[in-house]
C-alpha cells in the first residue's frame, strides 16, 4: 500500500503548484465552421470548437449541435431534399455558457458534394483506403516501469489471475463435449452450469492470461501463465477433435450447416433438458464447433428466441466471440509456437464452423413488417437487431482477425465473409450516412460491432465500414460520453445530449465493458489517422479516469457499472473473468494499459510511401522496443506525469540482440531501472554505438487540455513557439543519439468538462485537472454540489484514486461562468425553436412507439414476449404524449418556455425508461416484494439472530442458486431454503430494477418464497 499513498502525495503536491483560478471572461471568437458533406448523408459537424475569450486565453469547447433529431438528420440524408450544390446552415450552442440561456450560438455552413462515401471529418482529411498510417507498438514490446499505480494494477491483476484455477475454466467444455468432469472444480458466476452464458468468462481468462503473459516482468511468474495458457489450450483442442466427425452417407465430415434440420430447428428449445439431451451429441455440432455449451445455443438465435428466458438463449455469440478473441490473444503473445499454433487451429476451426453455419443456413431480408422477416428462420438482419439475445460482441473482429492471421486463401476468404455475417443492417445503415442509430440502444451490444466493422474494413476495402465507425464514434464525443469517457445509462444509450437529465437519480452508469470496447476502438480508429489527436485525448480520457480507477488497489476487484454522478459509491465486486461480463473486461483491463502508448510507421507502410515515424501518443513511464528501427524508447516520468523525459537508445548491446516479436524476456532488464526522472541513460553502450542508423521523426501529442505552459524541448531548446493543443507536434526525421534528450512539460491545467443539457435550469459540469476528472467526498445533495466555476479543489482527489460517495458532477452558479457578451445579439425567437424542435422528436420517437405496440396489439396471434413495449412504461408514454401534443398543437404564446422545458424534460424521461416487450418492469414486482418482506420477517421468528444478507451481486446477475450465500450449517434446513430463496429474490429485484429482468425470473423467485 506503500506505494499508492506515495503517488497520491506526488501528484496533490503538483496539482496545488498548477491551479489557477478561472476568470469570469466571455467568448469574444470561436472558429468557423465550414464542412462539405457527401451527397447521401448528415453533415458530420465536430463536437468541440476552438473559443477564444475576452481575455485572449483559448481551449476547446464542447458544442451542442441542433440537428440531432433522427428526422433531421434523416432529412439532411435525403439525395431529394439535398442534392448536390445545397448549401445550408445547421446551428448549435457551446454548452457551459450563459451568453443566451442555453449557450453560446454557433452555426456551421454545410455544403453537400458529389462524392460517393468519402466523408469529410473535422481534420480535413479523408480516409480514402484501408492501408494502415501507424501501428501500435505490441504489448509484449512496451513495458510499464517504476512503482506507481499502473504497475501496482497491473501486478494485482497477474497475482489474482494466477489463483484461479485452470480446470475450472475447462468444467464446462468437458461437461459439454461427453468428457469426465471428476477433479473440475464446477465453473461459477456467469459461467455456473446453470447460465446460459457460459464460455464467456474461459475466454476473457484466456485474454487476461495472453496480455499478463505480454505485460510480466517476473519470470516465475510468466513461467505459470505459460503453463496455464497450455493446460487451456490442450484442453479445448480435445475436446473440440470430438465434432471430427466422418458421415458416409454425406461422404464428408458432419458440418454446422447439418446441425439441427429446418424442422427440428423450429421445434427446438432452450430448456436445461433439452441442453442435457443435446450434449450427449456431440458428434453432430459439425466440425471445428468450440464452445461451452452446445450447439443448440448457438442456432436457437435463427429462431428469434428472446434474451434471458427460461425456454431460450441469453446471448449466443456473444460468448462465441469471447472465446475466439481469447484464442488468438494467446496466438498473438505466446512465445511458444507450438502453443500459438494450437491456439489459433481451434479459433480458425471454430470461426469455419461460423462461417458454414451462417453461409448455408441464415440470410438477410430487411423490407417488409416484423412478421414477415420472421417468418422463416435465419434473417440476419432481425437475429441482430434483437435486444440483448443478439448481442454478439466483437464476432466480426475476431473472425476478420483470423482472417489476417490466415494463409490459405478459401479460409482466408471465409473467415472475412463470415465477419461480415455480423452486419447488422438496422444499426449500420443509418450509422452509414451518419445518422444517430445509436440512441436508445443497448449500450455495449453496439460498441465491439463498431470495433468489428472497423476491422472488417482493414480486409475488404469498403468504405461503408470505415464511415460508420467514424461517424459512431464522433457521435459518442459529442452527444453520449461522461467526463471519465464512459457511456451508458444502466446499460443502455438515452437520447443524444441528455447525459445529465439521463444521471438522473441513480449514478449506476457507464458499464465498464463499454469503456474497454470504446477504449478499443479508438485505439484501431487512431492507426488510420495517427496525426489526429483528438482520438488520443479520448483514450488517455478513459483509460486515465474510468479504466484504472476500475480496480480496487486494496484487493483485487473491478466494477460493472461505474459510479458516476452525485455522491455515488463505486460498487466493487466482480472478481473473477467468469463473474460478470465486467468481471471479464475488467480482468483483461489492467494488464493491458501501455497497449496504445506508442504508434510507429515504416516506409514500407503507406503502399511503400511511408516514412518512419514514432509517435508518443500517451505520457506513461514506460520503456519500449521498436524492432524496425532497433531502438530502445524509454520514458522517465510518473504517472499521472506533468513531465516527462523522453530518451532512443540504439538497442545496440548485445543483450537486446532479439528482434522478435517474442522479446520480452531480455527486454525486462531495462524495463527494470528505478522509478523517477533522474534516471541517466544506459552506460551499456559505447559511444561508437550511441547513434541510431536510420532516420525517424517523433511526433508528440499536445492534449487538448494544455492550454498554457506547455512546452518540448530538444536538448534544452523548445521546438516550437506555439503548441496547439489537440495536435501532434514533430521533431523532423533526424539520426538519434543516445545523448539526445526529450522534455515535456505538461501542467495540469485546470477546465471543466460540462454536461451538454442543463439540471433544473443550471449548467452542470465536472472539474477536470489536466486528463483527470477531479471528485469531491462529503457531498450528498444538489444544493451542496451547488459550486461557483473556480471553486477551490484543493481537497478533491483524482476519480481514479476514488473510493466511496464520491461527486464528480456540480451545478455551476450562474453569474460564475463565462457571461453574456453585450454585442452579441441573442434571438430568444431561435432558442424557443430550438426546444420546440426537441418535443418535436420527442414526439415523432413516442408516436411511432405507440403505432409499434397498436400494431402488435392488432394481431390475432401475440407471443407477449414480441410485444414491442412493456406495458407499464408504455401506459407513462401515452399519458406524456397527450400533454406534449396539447402543447404542440397550441398557439406559440399560450405556453412559457418553462411549462415547454418541463414537458420535454418528462417526455424524454417516460421513452428513455421505457423497456422492451421481453422485459420485466419495477411494477411487476409489487408481489414478490410483499413475499420477500414476508419472507424476512418469518426467517426471524425461524432462526432467531441470525443475519440476512444481501448477496453483493451486481445487476443482470446470474439466475443461479448456486454461489448464493447460504446459512451455517448447524442451522435449520428450512431457514436455508428460505435465506436461499429471499437472496435469489432480491437479486431477481435488482435486475428487474437495472432494466434486464425478465417475468422468468419473477415467477420464479415467487414460486419459490411460496413454495417455503
Ligand atoms: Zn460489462
């Protein structure tokens, strides 16, 4: 603990040297905003503007554009409203500004151009092919060094996973494929025999092993991850040669494709009898199938069947998915190649079987009603589009991943197409033309089919892949993110700009998984355009507050939902890669942090058109080995550093010799120097050799957040006289020297990073040192977050070093922020339209869920788990839609604008907790809530003294009894079924509560409190 305490004086002592008090000044400029716009699609407008104010003093201001309806945008993308030679005008408001009452306007000239996809981003530049400009510097080749938070995570995260035991891991395969299960501990958390997401955790644990194998310094403890990845490894090979099936009659193997004729397909089901049936028939999963539970899972999705039923499926793929990225992770980093090449055989073998699969037996019809695209099984696009059942996690990454990894060329071509697979038309088409897919989503069902499509894009070529993930992820900057980088409400996106209406009352947001996947894919987006620094400020944005401040320093645990907001606790828990799908991402999390550190280029990148460049994208103690170049990169700051020395040091001494990718082992020596800045260069080298052969330019990132003080300098002379913040500055190509020396210096400027919508008419917004979100304890109501802009933070801590009530956002007094400027003039006509428009989104979203539910209601034939709508929320909509009409109907003066603010605040509260058919909702617990009251009150009278407790199980928790906490066991048998029984029911409440339960599982909780 030692060591912690340590960093955290270091970095108070260096934040109180950098605050400055913010002046109340007012935008005087902010940059023009000029875009061209492909014919086809909404204007991509940037989400952050340079202002400069009055004072003279400038920095990137988030803006709120105006054309963020769905109808708008659709509007803006219609060839026939705007063909080529339009131009038009879309207007917007810098948020955080008291100018006018919604902020400062701005708007931004569109000109729509002939060109077919090439859609312009904010740095002017285009993405015309798939040829990478950068790559990141490997895992295994970047060490993290010194004693500090990021080696402190990291080493807890390699202790835990090295107590968990690798046969456990393998219970379910064994289970699965006919093998003994005697000596296999039974797996737990989500992967229990009784969750029918089970396969997930084994393969985030394979990750977790692949990047701590990557990021070890000890050598006896890198021995053990090797041993475990083998154990894995030969035992998924073994079991998976068991669909090698030969069929006579077919005069082939038994493939996916035989799986399940049409008309068993129809007649199957998701019961745990019928999965006892199915693995004992092994043999027909068809060859190459992998995964820990049996196929049946997998095909029920071409059935449509619902998430999180007792009859169906929880989430097929997504688990599928986990599996493979586990698989090749460990291909990617294991120095063994026998264990590489297993690893790879049993993912390449699985992602054929995927693509037979999908290739013979599903397809993609998107026009027409819902009935009629279900009415035979396998259309992709409505198996994808379903609420969680469909989630698939990063599928097509990892299938377009095995694709690169592959040489054969007919797998190579499957694999891609196979990736592709997972298009999800409903999703991507619109994100395509850049229009918002993304509002009322489940959050990270979305985000890894982004990542794959990205992916996707590196093999094919096709633009419509690129353009989508740019668009998303813009979108997700300007209209979705928190200050730490996460998204998520619940588990779900809201409406576009509500973040703060959206916080709202409970502070369980921003799924750790999202972060880890945005995180991701921010890091692929940045190899395509290495010089825009803008995707760097978000990775150090959420890799610097929400990732590391995810696992508790004290003992090795992680959170599923963030805490984010008002005086909100962060939940730890989640402690093994199988306990939560957070557990999962959270395990791999932490020893992955210097993945994105650097990025290189070569000349033979680019098509050969190349030129060899570094560049230093994250300010991290670390130290690097650059293999084309034969450099040694090594970093001498802290961490979180407000200084750092950069040093190339010619890997010239014979113990650096390995070129490999596998090099990490010599490389650990250097890796190893003391912590700290004063740290002198290796004497290892003579001076005949201190001189780097070839040449390279080093490009340096300048955060958005340096606006003063900022400077590089070269052996003691700055290289530039203006750094502009959100760029890369460059040393040119030159031929380095062990003796060249590299300073950055970075204060930790002090700005806020305000929520786009306002609370109770008030800006609101989160204070920010340099890249970290600053958080506040003691605090427990608005009126005491109540603070002015320049409130002294001298007793906040770093989010990431936050523990328990912690408040990150604050309502900012008004005469505190930046003012009305007297020559501006402020057409209040303009604003009032502005909220008109929103209530008129609003209301378009409510009356087409309600054509949605009067449609099902018309059929003769409801399966109440296809109902669009759950009842309850849907009753709340219509109620709001009848007021919000009567408004809109009325003449423009007969209503003030507060009396619009509140009807558009509650009708955007009613569609964002309305939930889908499937779904259970907080009235349908009324009973089983009197039952758990009951209950409670009776286990006292049974077993007097003893204390119940509340499992501290995160949300959309397992549906098993078996890791609940039961009683001692000299108590009464009664009283354990009981306790049993109350815990499974609070459990089945806080998921129902979260948004993810399902009637299932109420009825089942009831029956069960009856039954005792
Ligand atoms: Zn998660």
């Amino acid at each position: 603990m030692k060591r912690i305490i340590y960093s955290i004086c270091v970095l108070l002592t260096a934040l109180t040297s950098t605050a400055s008090a913010i002046d109340v000044h007012y935008i005087d400029k902010v940059e023009e905003v000029n875009v061209e716009v492909p014919v086809g699609n909404a204007p991509r407008l940037p989400y952050q503007l340079w202002v400069t104010y009055s004072d003279g003093k400038g920095e990137y201001r988030q803006v709120k554009w105006l054309n963020a309806s769905e109808a708008l945008e659709k509007a803006e993308a219609n060839p026939a409203m705007n063909p080529v030679g339009t131009i038009y005008k879309v207007r917007g408001l810098i948020i955080g500004d008291n100018s006018t009452p919604n902020g400062y306007p701005v708007s931004a000239d569109v000109k729509v151009v002939d060109s077919s996809f090439k859609i312009q981003d904010s740095s002017s530049k285009y993405q015309d092919s798939n040829i990478l400009k950068a790559e990141p510097l490997p895992l295994n080749q970047v060490s993290i060094d010194g004693d500090n938070r990021l080696t402190w995570n990291r080493d807890l995260d390699i202790d835990h996973l090295l107590t968990l035991p690798v046969k456990q891991q393998l219970y379910n395969y064994r289970d699965t494929y006919g093998f003994s299960t005697e000596g296999y501990p039974e797996a737990d958390g989500w992967d229990s025999p009784t969750t029918k997401l089970k396969g997930h955790g084994s393969g985030h644990y394979m990750s977790a092993l692949a990047f701590a194998f990557a990021s070890c310094q000890d050598a006896a403890k890198k021995a053990a991850l090797r041993q475990n990845i083998k154990e894995m490894v030969d035992g998924l090979r073994e079991c998976q040669e068991r669909t090698y099936v030969w069929n006579e009659e077919l005069g082939r193997y038994w493939e996916a494709r035989d799986f399940a004729p049409e008309e068993e397909l129809k007649q199957m089901q998701g019961t745990w009898a019928d999965f006892d049936k199915y693995k004992k028939e092994y043999q027909k999963y068809g060859y190459g199938y992998l995964n820990a539970i049996p196929a049946q899972h997998c095909v029920l999705i071409e059935m449509y069947r619902a998430y999180n039923n007792e009859s169906w499926v929880w989430a097929p793929y997504y688990s599928v998915h986990k599996q493979l990225a586990g698989l090749i992770d460990i291909a990617t980093y294991i120095d063994d190649k026998e264990i590489a090449d297993k690893a790879l055989l049993i993912a390449k073998d699985m992602g054929l079987w995927v693509w037979n699969r999908l290739h013979y037996r599903t397809y993609v019809k998107s026009d027409g009603p819902q009935n009629e695209r279900r009415s035979h099984p396998g259309n992709r696009y409505e198996m994808w589009n379903m609420y969680i059942a469909g989630e698939v996690g990063g599928m097509a990454e990892s299938l377009a991943r095995l694709s690169e990894m592959t040489d054969n060329a007919e797998d190579k071509a499957h694999l891609l197409e196979a990736a592709t697979y997972f298009d999800s038309p409903a999703f991507f088409d619109p994100l395509s033309k850049n229009i918002d897919a993304i509002r009322t989503r489940h959050a990270n069902q979305h985000i890894p089919m982004v990542t794959g499509a990205l992916r996707v894009y590196r093999g094919n070529n096709n633009p419509y892949y690129y353009n989508l993930a740019q668009n998303f992820w813009t979108m997700i900057q300007g209209r979705y993110r928190y200050a730490m980088g996460g998204v998520g409400n619940g588990e779900m996106f809201r409406q576009p700009y509500s973040q703060i209406t959206s916080m709202l009352p409970e502070p369980t947001l921003n799924e750790t998984c999202c972060a880890y996947n945005l995180a991701k894919l921010t890091k692929d987006l940045n190899c395509f355009n290495p010089d825009d620094a803008r995707y760097m400020d978000y990775y150090e944005r959420v890799l610097y507050n929400q990732i590391i401040g995810s696992v508790n320093p004290r003992k090795y645990q992680t959170v599923y939902q963030y805490a984010v907001g008002l005086n909100a606790s962060k939940p730890w828990g989640n402690e093994t890669p199988q306990s939560t799908c957070c557990g999962g991402t959270g395990t791999e999390n932490h020893v992955k942090y210097q993945e994105a550190t650097y990025f290189v280029s070569s000349p033979s990148m680019g098509g050969g058109q190349g030129e060899a460049c570094l560049w230093i994208a994250l300010y991290m103690p670390t130290t690097a080995y650059w293999a084309q170049q034969g450099v040694i990169i090594k970093q001498e700051c802290q961490w979180p550093a407000e200084r750092s020395i950069i040093r190339i040091i010619p890997n010239s001494s014979s113990k650096f010799q390995d070129s490999s990718s596998k090099f990490a082992t010599s490389f650990s020596l250097l890796a190893r120097d003391p912590f700290g800045v004063q740290v002198s260069s290796s004497k290892n080298h003579n001076s005949q050799l201190s001189i780097v052969n070839s040449q390279f330019s080093i490009k340096f990132r300048v955060p958005y957040w340096a606006t003063e003080g900022f400077d590089i300098k070269l052996n003691g002379k700055s290289i530039a006289r203006h750094y502009q913040p959100s760029s890369y500055v460059e040393i040119p190509p030159r031929k380095w020297s062990e003796k060249d020396v590299v300073e950055v210096v970075m204060p930790f400027i002090r700005h806020i990073d305000y929520g786009p919508d306002k609370l109770e008419g008030h800006w609101v917004g989160a204070f920010m040192r340099g890249p970290l979100v600053m958080a506040a304890t003691g605090i427990s109501t608005w009126d005491e977050a109540t603070v002015d802009a320049d409130h002294d933070l001298s007793s906040f801590i770093p989010d990431y070093d936050g523990d328990q009530h912690l408040t990150h956002y604050f309502r900012l007094r008004d005469d505190s922020l930046s003012v009305h400027n007297e020559q501006l003039r402020i057409n209040n006509e303009q604003l009032n339209d502005s909220q008109l428009s929103t209530l008129q989104e609003l209301l378009l979203i409510a009356k087409s869920r309600a054509d949605e539910q009067q449609a099902w209601e018309a059929l003769a034939v409801k399966v109440p788990e296809y109902a669009p709508w759950a009842k309850h929320g849907y009753a709340r909509m219509i109620e709001q839609l009848k007021k919000a009409q009567s408004i809109m109907g009325a003449p423009k003066d007969k209503y003030s604008q507060e009396e619009i603010d509140n009807v558009v605040d509650a009708l955007n509260a009613v569609i964002n907790t309305m939930r889908p058919g499937n779904l259970a909702e907080v009235e349908d617990l009324e009973e089983l809530k009197q039952l758990v009251d009951k209950a409670k009150s009776q286990l006292k009278i049974q077993v007097s003294g003893f204390k119940i407790q509340d499992s501290q199980v995160s949300t959309r928790q397992l549906k098993t009894n078996s890791q609940l906490s039961t009683p001692p066991k000299e108590r009464m048998e009664g009283a354990s079924q009981l306790s049993t029984a109350i815990d499974y029911a609070n459990m089945v409440i806080r998921y129902v509560t979260d948004g993810s339960g399902t009637y299932d599982m109420i009825e089942r909780a009831t029956k069960q409190l009856k039954e005792i």
